[in-house]
C-alpha cells in the first residue's frame, strides 16, 4: 500500500499526472489545482451542468489505496468541458454513466474488492474483444489496464505487467483522462451503450512527447447487470491498438477522431458521393 500511495502527486491527479498544457510540467501544482477548483465551480455554475455522482464513496469506512478518498474536481473539470453529450435528467445513459463511473472509482480506489458495491461478487467478468474474461479477484489483482489491454501485441503493451506498472507508464500522459457515455441501445438486464474516453496529450509516453492533441477512444459495449444494477458481465470492444500506436507516435490522432477508425468513412466506395469526394475522405481501393 505504501509503494501505490507514494505515486499520487495529490487526491487530484493520483493516476493522470501529467501537465495542464504540454509547455508545462506535471503534475499540477497547488496552485494549479486551485485555479482548477474554481474554474470547475464556475463552469459548473454557468452552464448548469450535471456533475457525474461516484457512489459508494463515503457511507462506510475504505481502506483506499492513497490513503484518503479521491478529489475529481480536475477529472470533473475536463469531463464536462469535452464531453459531446448531454443527457436528460434521470435517463438511461446517465444511469449508466454513473454506474461505470463508480464502478471505476471503487476498482482503483478501494483496495479490499469485497467492499466494491457496484459489482455482483459471485457472477462478476470482465473483458475486451473476445479475449480472456477476468473475474471480480482476477480483475483486481491486476487492474484494469491489464484487463483491457489483454492480448495486444508485446511491443505496444507489455504482458506480466503489475497493477502499479501499469500506471506509472501512462501518469505523466495527460492531466486527466475522462470517459462519456454516448449512446444506450437497450436497457437492463443487458445493457448495451457505446462510449468515448479522452483527454488532451500534454505530457509524455514512452519517451515520445504530446503537443497537446486530443486523442480520442471509441468503442462499444455490453454490461449484464442485477436487478439492484450491480455488474455482473462486462464486454467492451475497441481498438486498443491504434489508441497505443498513437501513444507511441507510430500514427496521428486525427486517425481516431470522430470515430472514424471504428467505423469507417461512411462514404460510397465509388467515390461518388458529392460531399465526401469533395472533402478528400472518400476511399479508392
């Protein structure tokens, strides 16, 4: 527990540690943090939006991984100055949305996993793209990187990798990394949504330096759930590849913007399309 405790710059950036702007250092200072602090509080204010609610964060005594609960004033911040949703009050995507987010919360916060409340202990798994399903202990012990990033090729995510590994390689990558919600297609018992995570490059991975791009991840998935909304399978399907390529520098990031790497150009083959041969995006094979 110490050694996970002495990573976190603060209760604000203990896994995200990189600079605001990529012409600064990371991680935030306190004075950072304190201007970060306001700017969430008056956007907030001004735009009335709907902060995400973690559950399960202080009705009982954690013993949390930093010593101390999370402060997600800077993941709240950059959350709702990039998210491209806004759903209505008590809909099923912001149902969801808490859901994940609290799920989330608990897995990299809460060290004993018997004390995860958005999660069915017995019937828990977890997993991507068809690879090895995690159960609630397996997916624990070695986080949720490891999870995720199960199977990719040795040479953009090393395997046998320890829960802390994980984090300390991507830290200094970016401020914050938030996740939305974009779309739910069925409700409970199977859920099924699609998804976005992001953040703004400014820091470094692997050696190779951000200039403050957007780098964007989209994907899908499907989330079986109880009847008290407790997870009990978990399958998410993305590229994991291309998000790590980018990481590395290996492809630009305008390949992942707008989801387009996933989904494709959405123009005719032919190349007759008007405006998508007018723009350059229609493919010629």
């Amino acid at each position: 527990m110490a050694e996970a405790r002495a990573v976190a710059a603060s209760a604000a950036q203990t896994y995200s540690q990189g600079p605001l702007k990529h012409w600064m250092t990371g991680p935030l200072t306190a004075t950072q943090l304190a201007e970060v602090k306001k700017e969430f509080q008056e956007l907030k204010q001004k735009e009335g939006m709907r902060v995400p609610v973690r559950s399960h964060m202080d009705d009982e005594d954690y013993d949390f991984r930093f010593g101390a609960p999370p402060d997600y004033d800077l993941a709240n911040l950059a959350y709702l100055s990039g998210k491209t949703m806004q759903h209505a009050e008590g809909s099923l995507e912001q149902v969801v949305e808490d859901l994940v987010k609290t799920w989330e919360f608990e897995r990299s916060h809460k060290l004993d996993p018997a004390k995860h409340k958005t999660v069915d202990q017995e019937k828990f798994m977890v997993g991507h793209d068809g690879k090895k399903m995690f159960n609630n202990i397996e997916a624990n012990q070695v986080g949720n990187y490891n999870v995720l990033l199960e199977g990719v090729a040795p040479d953009l995510w090393a395997p046998g990798q320890s829960w802390h590994d994980t984090h300390q390689h991507l830290k200094d990558a970016f401020s914050a990394f938030p996740w939305e919600i974009l779309k739910v297609f069925s409700g409970p018992p199977t859920v099924a949504f699609s998804w976005r995570h992001w953040a703004h490059f400014t820091g470094t991975y692997k050696g190779n330096k951000g200039e403050g791009q957007l780098v964007e991840m989209f994907g899908f998935g499907t989330a079986t759930v109880s009847d008290t909304l407790q997870l009990q399978e978990v399958n998410v399907y993305y590229k994991p590849e291309e998000w790590l390529e980018v990481m590395q520098g290996k492809r630009p990031s305008s390949d992942l913007s707008g989801a387009k790497s996933l989904l494709g150009p959405c123009c005719p083959v032919t190349g007759l399309a008007g405006d998508c041969e007018a723009s350059g995006s229609a493919p010629h094979a």
